[in-house]
C-alpha cells in the first residue's frame, strides 16, 4: 500500500475534502491519520494549495496511490519550504546563542554538521516525512530557553508535540529543566513561574484540540495519536526489545505474561532509563553549585531521555533515531566549546566521537528502509560527504573504548553489506542481514546511551558545577521571564548570559 509519501499524500486529500469530525476515523484501513492536529492543519495548507495547482493531486479516494512528477515535485518542496521555515532557522540561530564568542568559522562549523546530517535529509528528503519541523520546534524551545523565554520555549514544545507525539521523546528532559527553574527560583518566583508555564502550556495544547474538544472526537483521536492496541513492537527495530527478541526471548510468545503486561514492562522500563538524566538536568545546579539547571547539560538529557524511549518503549519506528540523533549531533557540533566534556577520562573517549559513531551507525540502522526506496546511491555519498566535511578519521582516534568499537562497528557494518551484496540470505533465515543490522546497531545504541546520556553526562555536570555550594545569601533568579522589577546581575557563580541562571542578593 505504497510507502509514507502516499500518507502524507492522503493526509493532504481527506483534510481537504472531509469535515475535522472525519480527519481521524475515515477509512483507516488505508493511512488513517495517526498524527496531531497540527500536522493535519498544516496537511490541509498543503492540500488546499495542491488542490488549487491541480485538483488531480488530492482528489478524495480518486487519487488513491497517484504520482505524477510534478506532483512530487510538489510534494518534495512542501518539504524543503517547512525545513527552510522552521528547522534551518533553528539550527542557525542555535549555533549562534549556544556557542557565545566562538568564531564565526566555528559556528558556520557546528551550523553544517547540523544540517547535513545524513540520516534526517535521507528520511525527509528521500523516504519523505516531515520530521524536520518537529525537531526544529523542539530546537526553538531550547533557543528560548537559551535567552530567558521560558514561556515562549513552553508554546514551541507544545507546538513539536501538536506535529508529531514523537517529541514525548524529549518531554521528561525539558520538563525536569523548566521544573527545576521553578524550584530553584524560591518559593515566590517559583510558584508564580510554575503558574504562568502551566498557563501558557494548557492554553496551547487547548488551541491545538480546539477543533476536537468534544469527548468523541477526542477520544478518536488519541487512540489514533496513541495506538497502544498495536503491540510492543511490529518491525525489526534497533532497540532492545527486537534485538532481545532474536538472541534472548521470544517476547509475544511467552504464556505467562500479556502484550499489555509486556507494554506496562515496556514503561517501567523506559521511565527507568530516563529517571537518571531527568534528575540531573533537575537538580544537579543546585546540588554541586547553589544554582538552578544548567542549560549546558540540557542536550545531554534530551539525548538521554530520547535514547530511553527509542530503546525501550512501545511501537518504535526505525526512523524514531531521528530523536536521539539530533541533541547528540548539537553536541559534537559544539565541540570546540565542550573542552571540559571532551576531556572525561575512564578510557571512553570523547562526546564527539561518540556522537559522530552514533550518526554513522544510525543511518546504517535505517539501510532495510532505505534499501526499498531505491536510497544506495544517496546513502553512501551522503554519509561520506558528512564524514569528510567534519574531519572524521576513526584510525585517527586516540586509543579508546569508542575507537574500539568505531572500528569494529565499522568493519562489522562494511562486511554485512558486502555478504548482503554478493550472497542471497539462505531460506531459511531470509531476514538474517536486517537481523544483523539489528544487533550491531542496538549494540552500538545502548552504549552510547550509557556512555554519553550517563558517564559522560555525569562527568560534565560535575565539571560544569564542582561542589562548591555557594553562598546561602544567594538564591538564581530568572533572567527576563519572572519578575521585570528583579534585577538580573553577573556573578562568577554563573558567567555566562546563556545558562539564564543569575544570582540576586536576598541579603
């Protein structure tokens, strides 16, 4: 039944043409719309625009598997104008307030590891999706945070979770950040904070369900937002459950326990994995230095919580590494300025080179899918080019835990798609290579998870920190987005403008 460019296709077709009561129950047997109501307003934009073009193009079931080349040319410059409109912004605007006083030759540098990142153009652009405009709504929320809009930063993450419910990914980490702000601010602007952010939050979500506010039209809808019906897993993805499934346990066939049971397991599991970076994001500022969270450790925790989901909870995509893969690849792309992350010790070697394995290994995750797009060619051209233009050399590395797995990660790899090439898969394991695929890069996942989203996030609060508890006459006070009538004064606690956390003498 064709692939993800007839979804969003049809998306465009039935939000056009039918009534919003019948936008999530019309004929869900073929790409019923399963996202939130932002994605199907911006389908209707779409389609009205399509429609005015050439009706042709999203005629209601008339149009059912209908490609054209101008009707893809259409539908792929939908796609560059909402990454021109939304993500490339993000990403620009992050480079410049994240790395305040690097060179400009620096932050052009972290601006184009970015943005060509292989796996988010080969999934937009070439399996087709939309997953750029939420990554870069989430990306503004944290360019809000960044300068004090705190309030402004809440409607944009409301604004990504209204696009795809795949930004819940990210949800434990900016929720802990802002939620520590509130505390730490003290009990008046905290309070008052905490007040105004659950205003601005429930206001947004109401105006994005406006339209379906009514129980049975909500209700509808986030069944097909949230289809927990559908199982633990359905495809060989890279996560822990999949790659268990193959070598440990055979999950849907135990008798003792129910796919329900195994779905309550499954989120046990996952707010486990993201507890530890959520609760640093949360309180380690004021534990180690009297202060609130620090915006630095920030990416750290979105990875961490995203990473958590992607291995452990429910109905996983393989395309749902695009989550992780973005805060990890702000990261590396801040490197010149992450001198005390770099430098963790242990052996493990650094975040770059565990964000640029982690890239690579990604988009070697999503090869299957690719694969059936007719994606080689575009596949390895564009993983090399991102390769080349960051100055990567894994034999250049210095000896190190990543070093050793990078190299036998990328020989592992390099050999599957080399057997895969000139010997069929045998039939009785006809889908041994997409399980070998499974276990290398689950592997690689998991350790990244625990080296980057645990150790070395771990190691950078302490250095960003220390334990040095400061001043009792002191407490953080908001920059710009408590109280305008609370001065907001430099401090050697908190140098720099960007973390927003600023001490006020309460003397």
């Amino acid at each position: 039944m064709y692939g993800d460019y007839e979804a969003q296709r049809h998306w465009m077709e039935i939000t056009y043409h039918l009534p919003i009561s019948k936008w999530y129950t019309y004929d869900l047997q073929y790409w019923g719309l399963d996202y939130p109501p932002l994605t199907a307003y911006i389908s209707w934009i779409c389609g009205f625009i399509a429609h005015k073009i050439n009706p042709v193009w999203v005629a209601l079931d008339a149009s059912r598997g209908y490609e054209s080349p101008t009707s893809k040319h259409f539908m792929r410059m939908s796609v560059l104008l909402l990454e021109l409109l939304v993500y490339i912004p993000a990403v620009y605007v992050y480079t410049r307030i994240a790395l305040p006083g690097r060179s400009r030759r620096t932050q052009n540098i972290a601006l184009f590891t970015v943005l060509l990142q292989p796996a988010l153009i080969l999934i937009d652009h070439g399996h087709f999706q939309y997953n750029s405009v939420m990554l870069g709504l989430t990306l503004w929320a944290v360019n809000m945070f960044h300068l004090g809009y705190d309030l402004l930063g809440a409607v944009f993450f409301v604004a990504s979770l209204g696009f795809k419910q795949m930004s819940l990914y990210y949800a434990p980490a900016v929720g802990s950040y802002l939620l520590g702000k509130c505390f730490w601010l003290g009990r008046e602007h905290g309070t008052r904070h905490f007040i105004r952010l659950a205003l601005v939050t429930s206001l947004s979500f109401l105006l994005l369900f406006l339209p379906f506010l009514t129980p049975p039209l909500l209700a509808q809808s986030i069944q097909r937002i949230f289809p927990f019906a559908r199982g633990l897993f359905e495809d060989k993805v890279a996560n822990f459950w999949c790659a268990s499934d193959v070598v440990l346990i055979k999950w849907r066939k135990l008798s003792w326990i129910s796919e329900t049971s195994l779905q309550r397991v499954a989120l046990l599991v996952t707010l486990l994995g993201i507890l530890p970076g959520a609760g640093m994001v949360f309180g380690w500022g004021f534990i180690a230095h009297g202060r609130g969270p620090t915006l630095p450790l920030l990416p750290f925790a979105l990875f961490s919580s995203a990473m958590s989901f992607f291995m452990f909870s429910v109905q996983v995509h393989e395309k749902s590494i695009l989550l992780p893969l973005m805060p990890i690849t702000l990261l590396l792309a801040a490197r010149e300025s992450e001198s005390e992350v770099e430098s963790v010790g242990m052996g493990l070697g650094n975040v770059w080179e565990w964000g640029v394995l982690v890239n690579n290994v990604a988009v070697f995750s999503m090869w299957p899918l690719l694969k059936r797009d007719g994606q080689g060619l575009n596949y390895a051209v564009l993983t090399l080019l991102w390769n080349y233009v960051i100055g990567y050399d894994p034999l250049a590395l210095s000896p190190s835990l990543v070093k050793i797995l990078s190299l036998a990660a990328y020989a592992t790899l390099a050999l599957i798609h080399i057997l895969e090439a000139f010997i069929p898969a045998p039939a009785r394991y006809p889908d041994i290579y997409s399980v070998l695929n499974v276990l290398l890069s689950a592997s690689i996942f998991g350790a990244t998870w625990v080296s980057v989203g645990g150790i070395m996030m771990f190691q950078s609060a302490w250095a960003t920190g220390g334990f040095d508890m400061g001043s009792s006459s002191q407490r953080p006070a908001l920059l710009r987005s408590v109280d305008t009538n609370v001065s907001a004064k430099s401090s050697p606690a908190s140098p720099k403008v960007s973390e927003m956390f600023v001490t006020e003498s309460w003397d």
